[in-house]
C-alpha cells in the first residue's frame, strides 16, 4: 500500500498523524514480538505533547490526622517539605512515538529503540535538539536506533543534524532537499574503535515503506517490516477496505 500523508488534506482530516501514530507503533510491536527471540520483548512507548506531572502541590489540603497516625514516621508525621526551589528553569520534552526492544539476557537492557518522527520533533531547534538528544544518547548507550521521518508539514532534516552534532563525515549526509527518510544507527566496535553503521532509504508519500535492520545484539538483527505494520494499522483504521 503506498504511504499516505496524515500531515496534509485530505487524509489529515480523516487520520490526522497524532491519532495514527500510536496504532503504528502498536502494530510495530506487534510485529517484532513475532520475530523476537523468547529472551527479548518488545514495547511501544507513546508521550504527546504535554504530557507532565501535575504540581499536586497547588491542590495540596493540609491533613491534620497525620500528625497523630501510629503508622507513620516522624519526618511523615512532620509533613516536611523543602523550602521552595532557588529558580525554575524551563525544559522540553520531546514527543514520543517509540518502540523499545528489550533484552532480558542478564537483566533488563535496552538494545533497540523505533522512532516514528512527529511535527514537534522537527519543528522549533529546541525540539529537535530535545529529539536528537535522546537519539545521541541511546547511541552512545550501544542501543541501536531506527528513525522513520515520514513528516511532508516540516522539511528538517534531523539525521543531516545528527551528522553535524557528532562531526561525522560528510558523506554520511542525506540529500539536503530529502525530507522524508528511514535510517537504521548501529553502534559497533571495529578494532577496538567505536564505530557507527548507517543504513538509509528515502520515503515519499505514494510508495511503499521499506524494511530496515535492527540490531538486537552482535550479528543479531531482526527486519523492521514498516510497510506491513503500516498496511496493518490502517486495516484497523478502517483506511483500507
């Protein structure tokens, strides 16, 4: 099934991206639990914009039975709390559209991370230093990364941006003008010395999504399917007959 554009009418109207993004990544982990080996899980991870914890202070009622409760200690009983805080400093938190492969060989660790790309990751530089950030991060932890930037609202290009914040070679650079794209990070040692593989396709509304690697551990890689998880997600969204 070609690729369709939930960031643009008319299918924005009917499956605006924000409330086809969830199902997406649903289906992806629906998918990658089938090819998994049994010692590895994986999990989608969604966060929209907004998504804080509430000041419970702001609706905080002073408890006057606490204070005589047998069960509580004396800092409980006291109630403390901290003298109020010397600043506030403002922070993002980037939107989340995740797929996290776990391994439970030896604990839990994280081995692979599926990032379906939002408007607000690519919008304002703050955003997308906040996403890349995170990306950076799983790297430097050995976690492998896939992007999928199907987003035609915005033309940034966050893995142009990934390159020039870890001064990697130039010719790992997509096209300038490519604003659409899927890219598989895998870190690796060579010799002894970091390395990072890159794999890369385009995407465009109207053509068929392609299949990138993961890697799970090693040599272990398991195929990330996007054109069947999306034809998938769109059977359940009644987008296909």
């Amino acid at each position: 099934m070609p690729l369709l554009d939930h960031f643009r009418p008319p299918v924005e109207e009917e499956m605006p991206w924000d409330e086809f993004h969830p199902g997406w990544a649903t289906r992806i982990a629906d998918q990658l639990t089938e090819l998994l080996p049994p010692d590895f899980r994986a999990r989608e991870s969604v966060k929209a914009a907004g998504g804080y914890e509430i000041d419970v202070a702001t609706f905080r009622r002073p408890d006057h039975s606490a204070a005589t409760d047998p069960g509580l200690n004396d800092a409980e009983r006291a109630g403390w709390q901290p003298p109020p805080a010397r600043a506030v400093a403002p922070t993002i938190t980037p939107e989340r559209f995740e797929v996290r492969v776990i391994s439970l060989r030896g604990g839990r660790q994280l081995v692979g991370a599926i990032e379906l790309v939002s408007p607000s990751n690519k919008d304002r530089p703050a955003e997308r230093d906040a996403f890349l950030t995170k990306v950076a991060s799983y790297l430097q932890e050995g976690v492998c990364v896939v992007i999928l930037d199907p987003v035609t609202s915005l033309r940034a290009n966050l893995h142009n941006e990934l390159v020039e914040r870890c001064d990697w070679p130039d010719m790992m650079r997509l096209p300038a003008n490519l604003g659409q794209y899927a890219v598989t990070y895998r870190p690796t040692l060579r010799g002894g010395v970091p390395a990072i593989d890159v794999w890369s396709e385009q995407i465009r509304p109207g053509d068929p999504l392609p299949t990138m690697p993961l890697r799970l551990t090693g040599d272990l890689f398991v195929p990330v399917d996007f054109e069947a998880a999306y034809m998938e997600a769109c059977r359940k969204r009644k987008l296909l007959p």
